[in-house]
C-alpha cells in the first residue's frame, strides 16, 4: 500500500437515510478525506449524521430547497464547492457524490487510485452528435412547472420537445452563452484546479441564468463549463457506476441481487443505493470492505 498524501474532499448532495450516508463516510474516512455534506433544506437527518473532525455540514443559510431537474440542484452543489474553496485546505481532488453512491473499494484503494493518476479529470462527457431529446432539454426554455415528474407532465414535456424538433430551431432559446453543449453524469471527480476554474466560471452567473430556463441543467452544465475551459484536450470517464439500463427518471437502485454485476464493474463508487429499499446490498458492501 502506497503511503499517500494525496486530499480528497468528499462533496456530498443529501437529503435522507442518515444511516446509510455513515455507513458511506466511515468506509471512505481516512486521515486524508474530508466530507462536505449539503442537508436539503426539507430533510431533518442533520442530528443524526455522524461527528468527527472531517465532516462538514454547511450551515443552514447555505441549505438549498433542491427540486428535481432544476438549478436549485445546481446552487447547492456551489455552496458545497464554496465551502471547500473557503477552508483553506489545499485538496488534490474534489469528488461529487451523493448520499445515494456507496463505494465498491477500500478508502486506502480508491487513495492509491488517486495517487496514481493524479492531475487526471474524470467526468462524462458527451457531445450532442445530432437533434436529440438530450439537447433539447437545454436549446429549449422550460417553465418551472415542467419539472415535475408527473405522468400527465412528463407526457406534455415530451409532446413539447417533439415539436420543438420538427420544427428545427425555430422554438430554441437564444444561445446567450455562445457555447457548444455538452452532457454526462452529473457526479465527476475534479482535480482542485479544474474545478476552482469551473467554481469561478459559475459564480460570474452567465452559465447559471442560461441554465435555469433548462431541464435537468446538473446533467450538462459542469460538461459543458468544462469544454469551453483550458482543461477540454483530456478528460476520463467518471468513476462512479451508474445503471440505467430500463430505467427513466432514476437510475436503478441495486439490491442484494446485484452483487454479482457490482463486483464484475470497475469502478471505485457506485449509485444508487436506498437503505429503505434494501439494506442488506449496503451492509454487505459495508462488511466486505
């Protein structure tokens, strides 16, 4: 085992199942970790999340009321990078997970991962090859009602895009920000640098009104900030295991029954997990490691 002192700061979106987030922070904790956690202003599992001297939970004031598919999702993960920026602390990575994600390796492996490829980006990233749903979801302006996962709304929603489709570019929004879009996954593992650069871009506010009028803006803001920045010639595919394999609004959340296809892929994390669901997924993981 590599002796590293490599930092990693943990930046955490949660909003329940206190349990199961420390059970996650005691198998990521080591003297080179810190946790940044952002409680969902509706969630009450504050009093119960563990106490040490690496855990961080940003106060009230920087608590965001997060709804799905929207820029609150994005507002709280700058108050989590705020929090790093703002502690003083020289950190190697910055690592956006949620309180959903679990991880399939040791602290010490996921360490000596780091340390191996340190300087290394990792986030997906994918460009819109064509006229798609996907990019839609940002050419397009959508009123807040929209971003409800509501069948009737969801049906209206597509109804929407597809029209906007057929009829070209006629219905897009300006594009203000004169970029090329990108999207991917919205949980990525920065190198300090690259996300302080993306951090500074945000808080000029630009990308941040354009993205509000958009669906789902955490899936593409972060790729598309990335590409227009001096760190565009190289990225790496995210780290964290992600299943949507049938699945439409979540991704699926994994159960004992999946033990056989965590272990088969190689990745240092993995999302999602649901202690309400299945608990025995995670206390295995959680035993194992």
């Amino acid at each position: 085992l590599m002796n590293s002192n490599i930092k990693i700061a943990y930046i955490v979106l949660c909003h329940k199942n206190a349990g199961q987030i420390n059970k996650m922070i005691k198998k990521l904790d080591s003297k080179n970790c810190d946790f940044f956690l952002h409680i969902d202003k509706k969630s009450s599992i504050e009093e119960d999340i563990i106490k040490n001297n690496h855990i961080f939970v940003l106060p009230n004031d920087k608590r965001i009321d997060v709804k799905w598919g929207d820029i609150s999702m994005i507002d709280a993960t700058v108050n989590l990078m705020e929090s790093v920026f703002t502690s003083k602390i020289k950190y190697d990575y910055i690592w956006l997970i949620s309180g959903q994600d679990f991880p399939l390796k040791s602290s010490q492996e996921i360490i000596n991962f780091l340390e191996k490829n340190k300087g290394k980006n990792f986030i997906e990233i994918n460009k819109f090859e064509r006229e798609n749903t996907i990019k839609k979801r940002y050419e397009l302006y959508f009123p807040n009602w929209m971003r409800s996962k509501n069948f009737f709304v969801r049906c209206l929603k597509m109804g929407y895009i597809n029209i906007a489709l057929h009829l070209g570019t006629l219905l897009d929004r300006k594009n203000i920000l004169n970029v090329d879009f990108y999207y991917g996954s919205q949980w990525w593992t920065l190198t300090y640098e690259c996300a302080k650069e993306i951090y500074d871009i945000l808080l000029k506010g630009e990308y941040i009104d354009y993205y509000k009028g958009s669906l789902v803006p955490d899936e593409s803001i972060f790729q598309t900030i990335y590409m227009n920045s001096r760190f565009k010639d190289k990225y790496y595919d995210k780290l964290t295991y992600v299943n949507w394999k049938g699945q439409i609004n979540h991704p699926k959340t994994f159960t004992i029954e999946d033990c056989d296809e965590l272990e088969k892929v190689n990745y240092l994390m993995a999302r999602k997990f649901d202690e309400d669901f299945d608990d025995k997924i995670i206390n295995k993981l959680y035993d194992e490691l």
